[in-house]
C-alpha cells in the first residue's frame, strides 16, 4: 500500500490557516468533500466521528505531526488528505507542542484491516525526520504529491 493509493491529490491543502483542531478538520474534510471523494451529505458526519475519535485522545503524535482518522460508512475506499500549516495548529499534541503536519484518513467501516495500514503506513513515513523536513518546505500540491511518490518508492530512507 503507498501513499499516493489513498491520498486525494485534490484534497491537498498547502497552505492551511486555521489555529484550532476543530477547523483543521473541517477545513481538512471539506477538501475532500470539494475533490468529490465523500458526498456533501456525509460531510458533518465524518467531521463528527473525527471530533468524537479526537475526544478518545489527541491524534497529535508529536513532532508537529497529527493523524485524525476515523471510519465512515460513507467511503467504500481508504481516503486520505494532506494538509501543512505553516503557523502551526493547537492539536492538543502528546508533546504540548503545535502541529504543522496532518494526515487526515477516512477508512470503510468494513475493512479495518485497511485502516490499520493506511495508519501504520502513514505513520512510518512521518517518523522520516527527511520526510517530514522535506513535506513541511513543500510550498505547493505538486511538490507534496512528488514528495509522496519519493516516499512511495523509498527514495528517502
């Protein structure tokens, strides 16, 4: 499974503006709304299964990243967004500190095996400090999806 399998290259915000957990997930789940990956119907739905997920804990894991993620009946395929903020977000991260780094992933209700390895996939590439380095100088959606065909392909280890 690669990255560049689940990630909805036209959900990839660059340049997200938001200082709360709450508007980067709204914000987030919109952009795959916009890319046509979930239904305007679905959209409050997921961005409330996010927000109660994050209730369980913060999926700010720390070195300015956060993975929110939950699973919706809505998408019969994993679904991910990418978005990077250089002002950083309030996450309510496990370090204190703010995020500048999401991943938001969105997984069949069906398939959690799929949702497990879209998770650990995800987050074997952001414990790749060159990686991380690398996504957060990105200053446009095409420099992010070519860093995440690099990832893909292992040629950043």
């Amino acid at each position: 499974m690669k990255l560049t399998d689940f990630v909805v290259s036209d959900a990839i915000i660059p340049e997200l503006n938001v200082t709360t957990k709450e508007e980067a997930i709204r914000t987030m789940v919109a952009s795959l709304k916009n890319a046509g990956s979930i239904s305007a119907e679905d959209e409050e739905g997921i961005v409330s299964a996010i927000l109660k997920r994050e209730e369980l804990g913060s999926t700010g894991i720390g070195n300015g990243v956060a993975v929110p993620h939950t699973k919706h009946s809505s998408v019969e395929n994993l679904t991910a967004a990418v978005a990077l903020s250089t002002e950083g977000v309030d996450f309510a991260s496990l370090d204190g500190e703010d995020v500048y780094i999401l991943f938001l992933l969105i997984s069949p209700l069906d398939r959690p095996g799929d949702h497990l390895r879209g998770l650990e996939n995800i987050s074997r590439h952001l414990r790749n400090q060159k990686f991380c380095n690398f996504l957060r100088q990105s200053k446009n959606v095409k420099d992010i999806i070519e860093l995440l065909n690099e990832a893909d392909s292992n040629q950043l280890d």
